[in-house]
C-alpha cells in the first residue's frame, strides 16, 4: 500500500492506485501494448550500456500500469515528430512549449536547470559575453527547449547563424573539442560525462538565470484518450509520492540533489 493512500486527500484517480485491485474503469487500457521512445542523453539513458533514469522510469511505469510498454530509443526530433502524429505513445524527461501542448500532455516527475559549457579559449566570464562575441558558435540539440533565458539566448543566436544542432550529446562534444562550436547546453545529467571527459579542463560551466523546468512523461493526445490520459498522470504522481522516483534518482545523483530535482 503506497503512502499517497494513507493521506486519503486524492480524488478518486488515486483511490483507485491505492486500492488492492482496480475495476475495469480505473485501469489503464492495456488491451495493446503501447509505445515508449527513450533519447540517449547523459544518465537518462546510455545506449551503450542500456541504463539511466529514463529506462528505470519506463520500468517502474510498466509494472505500476500492468501495460506493455515496447521501448525502442529515437532522436528527439523524430520522438516528438511521431508522439504529433499519433504514432507513439510516450516518451520521457519531456517539457512543454505552447505549440507541444496542443498534440502532447504531461506529467512532471523531475524538474531541473539547464548550463552553459563553454571553451575557456573562448574567454568567456559571464554569459553576455558569450553573446556579445559574434565569431562564437553555439552547439544545440535539434528540438530540445530549456528555459526562459536559456531560450532567448538559443534562439537570438540561431537568428544570427550562429548555432550548429546535432541529434544528440556526442556529435557536440566533439565539435566543441575540435573548436567549430565554443559552447553547447547541458543539464546536470551530463555533467558527469564532462567530468571524466578530455574536455574537462578546457571547459567552464556557467548556470542560466532560470528556476528549474519541470521535465515528465509525454503522451500523445492523438493515440491517447483524454481520460486514459488522467489515468497515466495519476500513476505517474503515485511513482512520485511513495518514494519510487526518489530512489531512482538517487542511483545517479548525490541525495541532496536527487532530493532537489524530484521535490518540487
């Protein structure tokens, strides 16, 4: 029995988790099995080794449902391509725009910030500079978001020519040791690659002014009902509420900063 089911202060979504047994109603539509994209990306999932929070998350999603969840791992681009379309289900660490809102919606398991990494060469001692020097490139995922600041300076200097995208972490990574970018975005998930990698001492790491983005489960409202929607989110909020996501988060990060992205 979950503690949410102690407090008795949920509406009837989550009677219905607590409960030992859920009527045909309350249940998740598990009649096929449903489709799950995962994106390489830090710890939230390394293709070499098959691990990271994301595929924990998808895990701890399937046997809380009872549904088959087939997961396959797709370029973000192409993920959030096909939950528009209706071709898949869900994906994960997703946060929301005004235009994703109207084909996606969403529920937040973690919340985090987003940093700049930046090539000492490039002389760079507070982010302005970065903006302020117009030989410098900077290096993006092709359709990842962040927040507000972190936006604006993403997409002023995409009007000016001066972002290279990639469909993922390595491609940049390389093009940043190599010069053709001065800088790129990341998030704590990736911190730790920088830590152990060749980049480490040419690099210096500076936070965007933004509060945490809460990131969650996507799920396409093309494939998905509007009430089998309610059902995912509630299930979603129970991972959370007894300590499920927690526990998961603290595999890959210090307990205080697990602690710091999970309760929000």
């Amino acid at each position: 029995m979950y503690s949410v089911c102690k407090r008795g202060v949920w509406a009837a979504a989550w009677i219905a988790l607590c409960s030992p047994a859920w009527s045909a109603e309350e249940r998740p539509d598990c009649s096929r099995p449903l489709t799950l994209a995962l994106h390489a990306h830090g710890v939230l999932y390394s293709a070499e080794s098959g691990t990271g929070i994301d595929k924990d998350f998808a895990d701890a999603l399937a046997q809380r449902s009872g549904c088959t969840l087939q997961v396959s791992v797709l370029p973000r681009a192409r993920i959030w391509q096909l939950i528009e379309s209706g071709a898949l289900d869900f994906s994960l660490s997703g946060i929301a725009t005004e235009e994703r809102d109207k084909f996606a919606a969403f529920a937040w398991y973690f919340s985090n910030k987003y940093y700049l990494l930046v090539n000492k060469s490039a002389n760079v001692q507070q982010l302005s500079d970065f903006e302020d020097q117009p030989a410098l490139k900077l290096g993006a995922i092709r359709s990842f978001r962040y927040g507000t600041n972190a936006n604006r300076m993403v997409d002023s200097l995409a009007e000016a020519g001066r972002v290279s995208y990639a469909s993922g972490l390595e491609p940049l990574y390389q093009v940043l040791s190599l010069g053709r970018i001065q800088a790129m975005v990341i998030e704590p998930f990736d911190i730790g690659d920088v830590q152990t990698s060749s980049i480490k001492d040419s690099t210096r790491i500076f936070e965007f002014n933004d509060p945490p983005v809460p990131h969650g489960l996507i799920m396409s409202k093309k494939s998905i009902s509007a009430v089998e929607l309610q059902k995912w989110a509630a299930i979603v909020q129970s991972l959370r509420d007894d300590g499920t996501v927690l526990k998961i988060f603290q595999k890959y990060f210090p307990p205080a900063l697990a602690r710091e992205m999970v309760v929000f």
